[in-house]
C-alpha cells in the first residue's frame, strides 16, 4: 500500500450526498475514534470532492457513520 494513503486504524468515516443540485458527489468526513468526549457529535462538516463547496450535516441525514477508514480503502494487490 502506498505510504502517502496514510491510512489508520483509529479514524472513523462519515459519508453523505453533496446537497448541491445537480452535483450529487459522495462526501467522506473523517475523524477520530479516540476522541476525548465519549458523545458522538451531532453535526458533521463536509467538503464536497467534486464542486468544492462545504457544509454541514446531522448525523440523522447521513448515509453511514463510524465506519473504518480502513474498509473504504480497497487493498488490491498487483500480480
């Protein structure tokens, strides 16, 4: 695996659609799951990848949350 995926076991992913019309794009928020507050947070800030713009989302309006970084990440290996 590339070094520069920096990947870590200890950041929990969040996803959501990009509110923007006709936009749509997959939005990834991460953070980590050694927080100090054992609350989750109600809120989560995104950057859209594909038309730049950021906003906010509940955590009720999102598609997953507390996933691994580690499961987005696809391991391939090359024969």
């Amino acid at each position: 695996m590339p070094p520069e995926w920096n990947v870590s076991d200890d950041e929990l992913a969040a996803g959501t659609i990009c509110p923007t019309p006709d936009c749509g794009a997959l939005a990834v928020a991460y953070r980590s799951s050694n927080g100090t507050s054992v609350e989750r947070p109600r809120f989560f800030e995104f950057t859209c990848p594909r038309c730049g713009i950021q906003f906010t989302v509940a955590e009720t309006e999102l598609i997953f949350q507390s996933v691994p970084k580690s499961w987005l990440l696809a391991k391939i290996q090359v024969a």
